[in-house]
C-alpha cells in the first residue's frame, strides 16, 4: 500500500495534480535551484527494535524535486527522507536534507541529469 501511495504521488506530481502545501510546496523558488517539496503525512512503517519486537507508527516523508528549464517536460527527483520529527531542531534537520538535494541538484546539472539526448 505505501509503495502505491509513493507511486501515486510521484505520477500526479508529473502532472502537475498535487494539491498545494498538503502535498507540494516549493521550497525556495526565489533562490536557485528551484526546488519543490513533496510531502507524504502519516505513512504507516513498522519497526524491528533490538530486542527483535515490532513497533508500529507513522512517519513523515519528503522528497525534493525539480522541473529545470534545461529539461523541459521532465521532473527530477533529487532526494528524498523521512521527516526527523524527534530532532532537537526539526527546521535544521530538515534544512540539512534539503542542502543534500541541492548537492545532488548541482551535481547532476552539466550531465542534464543524466536525461538521454539532452546532455551538451
């Protein structure tokens, strides 16, 4: 079921379906590169703990991606991780993460991100 939530994301997200800010919102438009945030609340995940029991609970998802001007018609993921919401600071957590994508933004950009037939 996650693996189909995931996907259903993703495919409406290409589309342009997501609803703002519950699903989609973008991160730092103003600031290149212009990324977006896709969010998933509440995904259900169970946990194996050392002494070999379960736990079951919920975790927040969020995948950064990009749709260049170099790459017209194509949406790029960058990365994606759980959201730490246990972390002593959440926003530097998150911020964190989202230096990550940009990295990996940056990286991919001179090889169009690996998009055949549109590399120079």
């Amino acid at each position: 079921m996650v693996k189909r939530e995931f996907r259903h994301r993703i495919v409406h997200a290409s589309k342009g379906e997501l609803v703002p800010v519950d699903e989609v919102k973008p991160v730092d438009v103003a600031n290149p590169p212009p990324l977006y945030e896709i969010r998933w609340q509440d995904i259900n995940v169970t946990d194996r703990l050392e002494d070999g029991t379960q736990r079951f609970g919920k975790v927040a998802v969020r995948m950064y991606h990009s749709e260049p001007e170099e790459a017209p018609g194509h949406f790029i993921g960058h990365h994606a991780h759980e959201k730490d919401l246990t972390a002593t600071d959440v926003n530097a957590a998150q911020n964190e993460e989202i230096a990550t994508a940009i990295g990996w933004y940056r990286q991919g950009r001179d090889s169009k991100w690996g998009i055949a037939g549109e590399a120079t």
